[in-house]
C-alpha cells in the first residue's frame, strides 16, 4: 500500500508538472515519460536507501535512554579482524551486534561461539551476501534465512532475532520472504564507509561528527581500518559520557 501511495503522488506530481508546462507553451510528447521515469527514480531510491522504509520496516535509529548508541559490524565472522574488535570492545565495556554471513559462520564457527559468550548480540546477514543476493525470488530468500538461522543456533545455542541485507538493499522479494520470520531488521543512521575509504582518520572524521544518542553506526569485520576506527569511536564515546546498547 506504501510503494502504490508513493508512485501515485509520484505520477501525480509528474502530472501536474506536465499540465503546467503544457499551459505555459513549453511541454513536447517527451514530456509524456516524465511520469515513468520519477516513478523508477522513486522505485531505485527506495530498494538502495534502507533508510527509505520503502518495502521493509526498518530501524535506522532508536530511542536512547540517555547518552546511548548502538555498534554494528556486517560481513564476518573474520578470522584476523574479529578478534581485534572484541579485544577492544572488551578493553572499553563495550558491546556490539555482529551480522555475520552464513557460510563464514561455518568456516569460522569457533569464532562465532566466542562472540556469543562474550555476550554480543549476533545477527542475520543471509547466507551467501552474493551480488545478486536482491534479485532473488522470495523462496530463494527464504531458504537462504534459514539457512543461516539454523547454523546461528546450532552454534550458539541461541536463536537470531535480527536481520539485516546485504548491502542494505530491500525489495519486495525480500519483503514477502520475511513475513515468514519475526526478525527486527536493523538498518542504521552513521555508514562508515569503511569499505570504501580506507584512510582512518578520514573515517574517524566522517563517523565522529554524526555520533548522537539513538545513533546506528555500521562498520565491517572485514575493513583493514575498522579496528583503529573503532578504537577512536570508544574513547569519543567515553570523553563523552556514551555507552553502547543492544538492541
């Protein structure tokens, strides 16, 4: 009902543009396609920005009670970076929720147990995070989410109540396979980019500054900087008086 309300007010607009144009001398039959294409303009933005709430409902920040903010890491369980994340978080009191990929968690299921007893919160990241992970159909989705649940819990012991997609990415396929689940999909407000940039006082730059009660931050296992980026976010956090929270 959402995405129809959203294209009509998106075509209605367009429409209106038109009439506008048309009234005033200025409107050929190209502009015809306007509609059509604000509609994929509108369509593309709300698959790529998880923040969109476009198909799936989503949280991208929260309520703090106090000076909190929640830490993230997608991509692992990794067998070098991982290790180095729980050493600080454990050297600051500090906890995160770690998305891990399905088959990293089996060649890496040792690691994933530690994480658990040290009492971090582990979510679902699918099980393959392929590239083409958001053109699957909605029972490919589903088989895959499941897949990584029952490896989660025969694990840790423990059920996953968490998702988030690959790349943040959502669509309706990934939408219909979730009703088949309870999952809270976690998305977030502060992307490090630590991916992409891979100064880290660049990333420390671009984090610090957004950091406010209630924010999400995203960083990967898998980014050679995030540990020393991480480590800048823990001592802002405790000049600053900031814990972190689970969700």
């Amino acid at each position: 009902m959402k995405i129809k309300l959203i294209l009509a007010l998106s075509v209605f607009f367009s429409l209106l543009v038109i009439q506008t144009l048309s009234k005033a001398g200025y409107c050929s039959e190209w502009w015809m396609l306007l509609p059509i294409v604000l509609g994929l303009i509108v369509l593309v933005w709300g698959v790529v920005n998880i923040n969109s709430q476009m198909f799936v409902k989503t949280e991208c920040h929260f309520t703090p009670e106090g000076n909190e903010i929640m830490l993230t890491f997608d991509d692992g369980p990794d067998p070098v970076q991982t290790p180095k994340l729980l050493d600080l978080l454990d050297t600051y009191e500090a906890k995160g929720i770690f998305f891990f990929i399905g088959k990293k968690m089996e060649a890496h299921p040792e690691m994933v147990k530690i994480v658990s007893e040290k009492g971090h919160e582990i979510g679902s990241h699918s099980y393959s995070h392929g590239y083409g992970f958001d053109f699957l159909s909605a029972e490919k989705v589903k088989n895959e989410l499941l897949q990584t649940e029952k490896i989660i819990k025969r694990i840790t012991g423990k059920k996953t109540t968490f998702f988030r997609p690959p790349y943040g990415i959502t669509n309706p396929n990934i939408a219909k396979a979730l009703q088949f689940f309870s999952y809270r999909v976690l998305g977030w407000n502060i992307r490090s980019f630590d991916t992409v940039i891979q100064s880290p006082e660049k990333l420390e730059k671009r984090v610090l500054k957004r950091i406010k009660p209630g924010s999400i931050i995203l960083l990967h296992d898998t980014a050679s900087a995030a540990p020393e980026v991480l480590e800048k976010i823990l001592i802002f956090m405790k000049e600053k008086g900031f814990s972190t929270r689970l969700p």
